[in-house]
C-alpha cells in the first residue's frame, strides 16, 4: 500500500471481514467505517476487488523478503503460514467467499517467488522450459497443500508444516 489512506482502507477491510465474508462486504460499509465519503474509496480503487488484490500484493511482497534461497526458503514458506495463521479470519473470508481467486492467485504468486530462484539456484542442467514446468508442478502442489491446511482449520502447527514440507522438496 502506498499512501496512509490506502492503508487505512486495507486495514478496515481487514477489520470488517473478521466478521463476514468478502462478498458480503460493501464499499458503503468501508467509508462509513473510515468516516470518508465513497470518492475517496474509488480515488484509490477501481472496486473492492482492486483493494483486495492490493492488500495480497502489498503484505505478500513485505512477507516473503529475501527469503529465496536454497538455505532460506523454507523461512519464506514459513511467513507465509504464519500470515495466514496471523490473519486467519481474514484469510478465511475470502477463501470462503466467491471470490477465492484472489487468494488463490495471491498464494500462487508467493509459491512461485519462493520456488522458482530455489530451482534455478541448484544449477540443475535444465532448459528454461522444463524449469518453468518444475516451478509450476512444485508451486500447485504448494498451494493445494495449503488451501487445504486452510479449509481445515489451521489445525497443523506452521513450523511443524514448513519444515516437513522443506524436507519433501529440498531434493527439488
């Protein structure tokens, strides 16, 4: 998010959809929440959809870091359980929305910036074709795994998670 405004609608929303679901949330119920008129919403978003999206983007680019490396992936990994585990409800109401494919887009992004820069670190003799295959096969199997880690609950401990899963993949 760039600017404080932008910041502050990505938290009401946040907020609002600790008690519902993202499609039962209304761009007249953000404004009401930040004492804003709706011109200053759709100044900064085309719809709720666009500030959605800006939120995945924004907390995924701050989450995953550094961490894509053959040493330190399995610490991004980890963020990214620890947000969804952090931001459960928020998470949640939009995996239990219609509109899941943001987070499921937002997942498959952070998957493929933490397994690509892996793969290609491991100096395999691969074209660039079949790195990108091996990226996408990893990536949906990641992102499978925890889509269901999500609809079940967050029952399995983060760490516990990442670790077991950084040991299936580090013969990547």
């Amino acid at each position: 998010m760039k600017t404080l405004t932008e910041q502050a609608f990505a938290q009401a929303l946040k907020e609002i959809m600790t008690e519902k679901s993202f499609d039962k949330v209304t761009v007249t119920e953000l404004v009401q929440r930040l004492k804003v008129n709706r011109q200053t919403f759709y100044y900064h978003f085309s719809d709720l959809y666009d500030l959605l999206e800006q939120i995945y983007i924004s907390d995924g680019e701050q989450m995953i870091g550094d961490n894509r490396t053959d040493d330190s992936w399995e610490k991004g990994m980890l963020a990214i359980f620890h947000y969804i585990q952090d931001n459960k409800a928020f998470v949640c109401n939009t995996y239990y929305s219609v509109n899941r494919n943001y987070l499921e887009h937002f997942l498959y992004d952070r998957a493929y910036e933490l397994i690509k820069p892996v793969l290609e670190e491991k100096g395999l003799d691969l074209t660039q074709e079949e790195v990108e295959f091996r990226v996408h096969f990893y990536k949906y199997g990641l992102v499978g795994f925890i889509l269901d880690w999500i609809d079940s609950g967050l029952q399995e401990n983060p760490k516990q998670l990442a670790h077991r899963i950084y040991h299936l993949l580090e013969k990547l």
